[in-house]
C-alpha cells in the first residue's frame, strides 16, 4: 500500500499491520479508562452536598434518546429541582479517553448542579474505535441542539445554556463552544450549532496539539489517545484530514464564551493544556477564571473526586463562577 502522499491533508493508507496495532492501542486505552471510571466510580458520584434530605428533591429523567439516528448511543439523563422559573441550563460532557466513559459516571456532578439551580443534561456521545473524530462532535451538536429545541419542556432557559466537560469531554465542550467564534466548523463538519453557548466550564481537558507533541507523557499515552481520537498516530499527523481543524485553541476569539478552566500542574495526561487554554482566552480577550491544583496528590481530574482542598475549592469556584454568569453578576 502506498503510503508516501501525505501533503495537502491526504491521509496515509494504512496497512493491514498497522490497523491491527492501531486498534490494538485502541483497546488498551479503552481498558485504562474503564479501570479508571470504575475505581473512581463511587468517589466520583458520592457527591457530598447531596444528602438524604436534598436528593429526593432532584428530578431525574434518565435515558432520553436526543438523536434517532442511534438511538442506542444517543441518549442523554435530565437532572433538575422543581422552579416556577426558567432554569439556566447545563450540557455534561464526560471524559475517558476518547474510548470509555459514559454520562452514569457524573452522576454526583449532575445533582451538584441541580441543587444549585441548574437544569442538567447528562449526554453520552459516541467512542473509539466505533466513533472517531468527527462523528463525536455531530453526536454532541445534536445533543445540544435538541437541548436548545426542548428547553421549556425541561424547564430550561435556552438562551443560557453552559457546557461543562471534563478530560476527552473538555476537548469535545471547548470545540462546542468554538462554534461561538468561527463560521468554519459549520460547512467542515456539516452540522450547525443553532445558538451561541453562554458559558464553558473545562475541567482538564485537551485543547492543543502543539502542547501535547512538546510534552512526554506516562507511557506514551497522549499517542495512543490521539490514536482513539483522530484513528492515525502521531506520525502520520501531518496528513490528518481534519488537522487544521481539530484543536480548540485555534479557533479562539473574543465571540468565544466566558470560561472556567480547573487545571493541574502536575497532570499526567493533560500537563499544560489548561495554562495554555487561559493564555489564548486572554490573547483573544475572553472572560475567564480558573483554579489551578496546588498539591501533588491532585492530578488529572482531580475536582470530581471531590474530597481535599483542591477539590472542593475548584468545585465551588466553578459554581460560584457559573451561578454569577447565570445571575449576569459578572461584568463582560
């Protein structure tokens, strides 16, 4: 097969030898990231400001099919307190890799955000190998759009609306809310987001390549997520299709929605990708904030475990931002 044309955003062919190794790394990054939901699982929805006496107040419609298409995939949960008004919305989206994950797994961060006054979506998207980039961002889009075409029936009001996402789900969140700054993405991906996002809340996510190429992570993970992410290596970047529009941080400009970035100097997949995401937020002169971790034992992802300092300071800085967003107490 021949492989040697990569120029002009031609992708390599691969060989049947490298497919095999491809999916092989596939798989084990899918192994990992399940590992990690499923010993995290109980810290991750043991969220400690929902108690016997507030959690039977939190309205939960679970598995509501956004997309017909595949409606097996498709499905995302609603979570909600009971108000006479119109409640400022919530989009979840969950990390794993770009191979694992699923919305069940932020359960606890959904009633968070209801008990706060937020109605929650809960959305499941698909993942590696069955889903590569960008069929995920299409799920997400007609997630978020059915989210905006049935906000009143769910209480919502859709002209706030916030996505929140966390690891692989940051990446996908902070694509979304680039559909606020360019006009680009609408033809390349042949979806249209119908309305500006209000808010993004990006909880140590990925959201610069450039970062990823000039930082060694663990056991070469950032090359086997990028094989679940785009389907090709890093070596054969270059030829990617979608190159020169599958980073976030590209696409920054002031249209962009005011934005918590929670990140961890120490992160073991993402290091460096929240410092960089706040430089190009203020370059472009969007609103931000954000709560980096200062101690050693809070790595990747390290507010949806909830327990420490770390933890429960970027969980309630997140919310404070958001609820004073919502509120319009915040001056942009």
């Amino acid at each position: 097969v021949d492989t040697s044309n990569t120029s002009d955003n031609v992708e390599p062919v691969p060989t049947r030898s490298e497919l095999r190794k491809r999916n092989r790394a596939i798989r084990m990054s899918k192994v990992l990231f399940r590992a990690i939901d499923m010993l995290f699982s109980p810290s991750q929805n043991a969220c400690p400001y929902v108690t016997k006496v507030n959690s039977p107040t939190i309205k939960r419609v679970l598995d509501v099919v956004y997309d017909e298409s595949d409606p097996k995939i498709c499905m995302l949960d609603v979570y909600r307190v009971d108000s006479q008004e119109a409640q400022p919305a919530v989009i979840i989206i969950h990390g794993g890799g770009f191979s694992a994950g699923d919305k069940k797994y932020r359960k606890g961060l959904a009633e968070y955000f209801a008990l706060n006054g937020f109605t929650v979506f809960c959305v499941n998207y698909g993942l590696a190998p069955d889903y590569i980039f960008p069929a995920p961002i299409k799920h997400l889009v007609a997630a978020s759009n059915f989210v905006y075409d049935n906000a009143e029936k769910f209480g919502a009001d859709r002209n706030r609306i916030f996505v929140c996402g966390d690891s692989a789900g940051g990446y996908y969140a902070s694509m979304l809310a680039a559909f606020n700054s360019n006009d680009t993405f609408g033809s390349v991906f042949e979806t249209e987001l119908k309305f500006d996002l209000f808010g993004a809340l990006l909880n140590c996510g990925l959201y610069d390549l450039e970062t990823v190429f000039q930082t060694k992570y663990l056991l070469d993970i950032d090359d086997t997520v990028l094989l679940s992410f785009t389907g090709i290596g890093r070596k054969d970047f270059d030829g990617y299709k979608y190159k020169d529009v599958c980073m976030p941080s590209k696409f920054i400009t002031a249209k962009y929605p005011p934005s918590f970035i929670i990140h961890s100097p120490r992160d073991m997949f993402c290091k460096g990708q929240g410092v960089a995401m706040i430089d190009r937020l203020n370059e472009a002169g969007v609103y931000c904030e954000s709560y980096a971790a200062r101690h050693n034992a809070s790595n990747h992802c390290f507010s949806l475990t909830w327990r420490g300092e770390d933890a429960v300071a970027a969980n309630e800085l997140m919310m404070s931002f958001a609820k004073r967003l919502a509120g319009s107490r915040i001056k942009l």
